[in-house]
C-alpha cells in the first residue's frame, strides 16, 4: 500500500451500496450518506487479511481512512468488522 497524503479522516457505518465496476461504495453514518470512491490499492481488511472488494455485502459495518480533495473521497483503507448492529453503526 502506498503512503497516505495527508489529511486524512475516519468515518463509521454500514454499506447500503457497492458498485464493481465504478470501485465505488456508499456508507450510512448516522443520518448521512457518504460515497467513495475505491482504487486499485486501497487496503481492504476483514479480520486483519486483505480481501477484495466483491466479498464486502450490504450491511457490512466498516470502518473507513479517506482523503477528501475537491469534493470527492477517496478510501485509503477500509476495515470490515464484526458484532456491529446498525444502531452502533
């Protein structure tokens, strides 16, 4: 994985949307909906392995690292947990 550019931040929730052929992924946090962009080497964890972005469902809860830059996000790293309900999320 490459370095991340600063800044970067963190955001919580679940996934309501993964589109494959855009690399693309839309969280609910709290009240929000916030989409992302995914490339090619953003680290996608589940239980501490890399996985590929196919195996991420709807209702996952994750944990994002993003950079923010003229409006559009772009996930770093993505972390898949576990024991998550919505109501955390």
């Amino acid at each position: 994985m490459q370095a991340t550019p600063l800044p970067t931040s963190q955001v919580e929730g679940f996934v309501e949307r993964v589109d494959l052929v855009n690399r693309e992924l839309t969280v609910r946090a709290g009240d929000e909906r916030v989409k992302f962009d995914v490339p090619t080497d953003c680290a996608i964890l589940l239980r501490g392995e890399r996985v590929k972005l196919r195996l991420m469902q709807l209702h996952d809860c994750v944990r994002l690292t993003y950079t923010e830059r003229r409006g559009l996000r772009a996930a770093w790293e993505i972390e898949i947990e576990f024991g998550c309900g919505t109501d955390r999320c």
